[in-house]
C-alpha cells in the first residue's frame, strides 16, 4: 500500500526538488516557533527544527508519513538565518565572501501513524569567492537572498557567488536527498522509482 506523503516546510526549494523526483505529495507550511538552545551544536539544531516542523504535520494528517528539514549557515561558530532586511541580507554576504563556512541541514521523518521518528543531518562546507559591497547590494537587489539561511542560494544566481563546495551540495540547497532516501527507506518507501 502507497503511503500519504506530507513535506512540513515552506521552502519552494524543497518542494521543487522532490516535485523533481516525480513523488506525489502534499505540502503543509508549518506554523512553529523555531525556538532551540544556542548551547546545542549546529547538527542538533537543524535536527530538532525539523523534527519540530514533521511533528506539526504529523498533528495535522494522522495517516501520513511527514518529512521536515531544517537548514543553518555557520560562520565563525555564529549561526546565520535568514536576513530580516536587505542590509542584513548584504551585511551577511560581506561576512561570507573571500572565505569559508559551514551548511548544515536537518531531516526527520515522522510516521505519524506509530509515532516513530527518524532524524539525521548533513554539513558541507561553502567557499565563497572574494566579491565588493556592490556586487554584494546587486545580488540583494534580485530579492533572492531575502528567504534564505546565510542569505544566498546556491541554486540560484548566488552560485556566481560560490568557489567551491566539500560536502553534499543538496544539503546546501537544503534538503540532502542521499540523507534523505536513506530515512525514508528505514519505513519501507525511498525516493528512487520503482523498476
């Protein structure tokens, strides 16, 4: 029997990438405060958001396997979400050019039939290449740094932003698809088609 399928996030991002991968889902946009202890290290951070984000959804459809994520951007051991404003949204940038700095992305799957919970993250590792405060304002200007950890995507056209990556770069985008898979598959459905 085919399980109901449920991602608890905002993100057009994630949705898009498992839209990608032909699954057939819902979305619910989870309403939670994301609340966490700044002593947790970025890894537990990310988990437990999403594990947050899945829960709300498993509240919200009783039969369905829910999928959550989470998503930080790390930078001298401080954490930076997303800008509230297009000048943090610059100040942030100028903070990541011409140096390096960590993405770590969370998962959870909740079943929320049983209440089982599987949870996992990933880190990669971001170089950003050496740019000046205008280019920076120009990126800003395009609005897609405004909804997003760290304030850049590197899907996007903040890729002209990037020099290289170590690590997954789905968990930089936000969703580590291998991570991902790989807790699906501990409840018997996994992203890759059936042959």
């Amino acid at each position: 029997m085919k399980r109901e399928l449920v991602l608890a996030s905002g993100s057009p991002r994630r949705e898009a990438l498992l839209r990608g991968l032909g699954l057939q889902f819902d979305v619910l946009r989870p309403q939670v405060d994301e609340v966490y202890d700044a002593q947790w290290p970025p890894g537990k951070i990310v988990r437990e958001l999403a594990r947050m984000k899945a829960r709300w959804g498993a509240a919200r459809r009783p039969r369905a396997l829910v999928i959550g994520a989470d998503t930080l951007v790390v930078v001298d051991r401080r954490i930076l979400g997303k800008p509230s404003s297009p000048d943090e949204a610059v100040h942030m940038l100028m903070e990541l050019q011409g140096r390096a700095h960590t993405v770590y992305s969370g998962v959870a799957v909740i079943d929320a039939v049983t209440g089982r919970e599987e949870t996992g993250f990933r880190a990669t590792e971001v170089r950003m290449r050496p740019f000046s405060q205008d280019r920076a304002k120009a990126y800003v200007k395009t609005g897609e740094p405004m909804d997003k950890a760290g304030a850049y995507a590197i899907q996007g056209v903040g890729a002209l932003l990037i020099d290289s990556i170590s690590g997954d770069f789905w968990t930089v985008v936000g969703l580590p698809l291998g991570l991902l898979d790989g807790l699906l598959q501990t409840f018997d459905v996994g992203l890759f088609p059936d042959f």
